[in-house]
C-alpha cells in the first residue's frame, strides 16, 4: 500500500466565529475484508477508522469509520473558530499507524 | 396453455412464502436493527430533525455522496441496510462544529440508508433514504 496522503483545504478568508467549510481527504484503499484479489485470495481488513480534529487542544469533531466508507475517505464539516489557532487532523489506520497533518488558521 | 396441477401448487408455494417475507428479511437483513438499538441504548426514535440529503439514484456505489444535518445534535450515526455490514459511520461533535457532515459511502446494492441523531437532551431522531445505485460498490 502507497503511503497515505492525507490532503485538507480550508477558505482563504476566515472570520472569527463565523463557520467555514473544511473538506478533508486522505489517499486510502479502505479495503474491506470481504473482497479477494486475483488469486482468489480475501484481502484483510485495512481501513481507516477514526478521524480526529481538534483546534487549540479541544477536540472540534471526531468520525469512527466502518468499512462502508468510501477509499480515499473524504469528510467535510463546518468549524467556527474564535480566535487564530492550530488546526490539527489524525487519521487513525487499523495496523496503528496514524496519520497527520496540522493547519494554522489565521482569522481576518 | 390451462394451468397444470404442478403450475398451481408451484404457485401457491411461492404466495406462501411471500406472505412470510416480513419475518425472513428481517433475519436476512444485515443487522442494521439491532446495531441502531445498539446505538440509541434501544431508545425510541422520532422522525424528523434530521436531514439526510443523499441522491436518489446514484451511478457508483463505490462513492455515494450523503450529507447529514441535524439542529442541537452531539452524535449522528448513519447505518446500512445492504451492505454484510450495518455501520457505516458516527461522527461525535464538539462545541466548535455544527452538527453536520458530508461523507462518500460505499453501497453494495440498491439499499436505505438511516441516519440516527443523538440530541443534546439524550433523545434519538432519526431520518432513513432509499438509495438506488446503478454500479455496486463491491464491499
């Protein structure tokens, strides 16, 4: 499996407690364990399966994830933040591995 | 042609077994009852203050699109009727997040879809889709 890439995109413009979008992605086979490869082999379970975001230490929203989601998992809220702060993600994978990625927000 | 013996019995084999269908989809379902009693702690569940905004016929099941929105909800879960598995996701909201969402599933037939809502007061809402897919999202 190609290392994940987690990808998020914020609005260039953002307003103290006003909510804007974020839309989140991360590159991921999700793979469900009910599907076999080309030998006929079932590939195991491997899916992400919580995401976490938090802002300044609180945690803002968090997902646990099934294998019904989508490869690639991509989720998207709203936040309101009420001061410039740090935005961090993690997406947590079924072998441990967690996935990172921190965004600074700045408010207008 | 006149019905034969055969074709008649054949046939009221089959009405009986379709007057039995509630009883046996149930056991057939997925299981997606019971994860959603699992879920509310088997509280009743009003319709309404959920939406579910989800196409109703979509072309890949691989990446369906659902939205859900939910007024004064801390938790909203989303379950499936078609897939092996009845959970999809639960998304747990913070005081900084409105409770809504958007998220691409995975569904593997034509099947509904159910979005349940925790509400600040501990009661349960809840709002269900049928979702037609032309391409399964093979598991």
């Amino acid at each position: 499996m190609a290392e994940p890439t987690p990808r998020v995109k914020l609005p260039r413009s953002i307003e103290a407690g006003v909510p804007f979008t974020v839309k989140t992605r991360i590159t991921h086979p999700m793979h469900t364990g009910e599907r076999h490869d080309s030998e006929g082999a079932l590939v195991p379970r491997q899916i992400i399966n919580r995401f976490v975001v938090s802002y300044g230490g609180e945690v803002a929203i968090s997902v646990d994830l099934e294998p019904a989601v989508s490869a690639d998992p991509y989720i998207q809220f709203q936040l309101a933040v009420p001061e410039s702060g740090q935005l961090e993600f993690q997406w947590v994978d079924d072998d441990g591995s967690v996935y990172s990625l921190s965004k600074r927000v700045e408010v207008d | 042609m006149a019905p034969t013996r055969r074709d008649v019995l054949l046939a009221s084999a089959s009405a009986a077994a379709a007057a039995l269908i509630p009883a046996g989809a149930a056991q057939a379902s997925n299981g997606v009852y019971q994860a959603i009693d699992e879920f509310t702690g088997g509280a009743l569940r009003l319709e309404g203050g959920v939406l579910l905004d989800a196409p109703e016929i979509f072309d890949n099941g691989g990446a369906v699109p659902i939205r859900v929105v939910a007024e004064g909800a801390r938790r909203i879960a989303l379950f499936n009727d078609g897939n092996p598995n009845p959970g999809v996701a639960v998304f747990s909201f913070g005081r900084l997040v409105p409770p809504e969402a958007t998220i691409r599933i995975r569904l593997a037939k034509s099947q509904t879809v159910y979005a349940v809502a925790e509400m600040a007061d501990g009661t349960f809402r809840e709002a269900s889709q049928k979702i037609a897919v032309t391409v399964g999202g093979c598991g």
